[in-house]
C-alpha cells in the first residue's frame, strides 16, 4: 500500500549500533505523539491476548553526515515543519527534564544533531530527504 505521507527518520551514520536504535526509538515515539494519525489500531493474537498499537506505515530510515542533517533540519524549519531531533548531549542525561533542558539550553545553530523524525506528505519529506541513502 502507498501512503499519501511519509515517514522518516535521519540519523547520523557514524553512531554506535545501540546508539541508532536509541535514537530511532526516541523519534519513533516523539512523532507518534506529535502524529497520532500514524498509529494504527491495536493488536489481537488468536487467543484473544490484547497488543497495543503501532506504527501503521513503513518508517524510512537515512543514513547522513553531520552537514547532511543540519541540511535536512534547515530544510524542514524552511517549510514550517514540526519535527522531532535529537542532539548528542541527550546521550549523557538520564531523564526528560533534562532531556528538555539541555535543547532549550542551545541555539539552534548550535544544536549537535544526531537524529531528526519527520512526518509529512510524500512529497515533502522527499524533498526535504533528497540526496540521502537509507542507512546501512
């Protein structure tokens, strides 16, 4: 099936393995608060047991440069998009209030991205990915 929006999340290519999986699950659960047309209904399994929900669409996952992903920030500010990020400061607290505070803390020009979460029509969050390459 081909969705009239997409998903995608630009993670920076040179973290660590757990830190990819980190960041995508954090962008993961910030665009489906943001989205929550993206959430599809829950699960049943054949013995009635109740599962939540999740993502009904595929999540497009790049691969980008620190340059790539200030790109790709710049890009998706230019369009008015709301978006989710994640800086690398956020690997060294341990809660949301710090989380918070450490972003409000820097300028924009200043933050440190390691990931952004976008979600938007096709065509948009095509032109703002253009030129990356799925992550390896």
């Amino acid at each position: 099936m081909i969705y009239s929006t997409k998903t995608a999340l630009v993670i920076r290519s040179d973290l660590l393995p757990w830190q990819i999986a980190n960041v995508a699950a954090f962008l993961s659960g910030g665009l489906a608060c943001a989205y929550p047309e993206i959430v599809g209904e829950p699960y049943r399994d054949g013995d009635n047991r109740l599962y939540t929900a999740m993502i009904r669409e595929p999540i497009f996952i790049y691969g980008a440069t620190s340059t790539e992903l200030t790109r790709t920030h710049g890009r998706a500010v230019s369009r008015g998009m709301r978006f989710a990020i994640y800086t690398a400061p956020l690997f060294k607290t341990a809660n949301d209030v710090d989380n918070r505070a450490s972003v409000a803390a820097t300028a924009t020009a200043g933050l440190d991205l390691v990931g952004i979460g976008l979600h938007a029509d096709r065509k948009t969050t095509e032109k703002i990915t253009g030129g990356l390459k799925f992550l390896a």
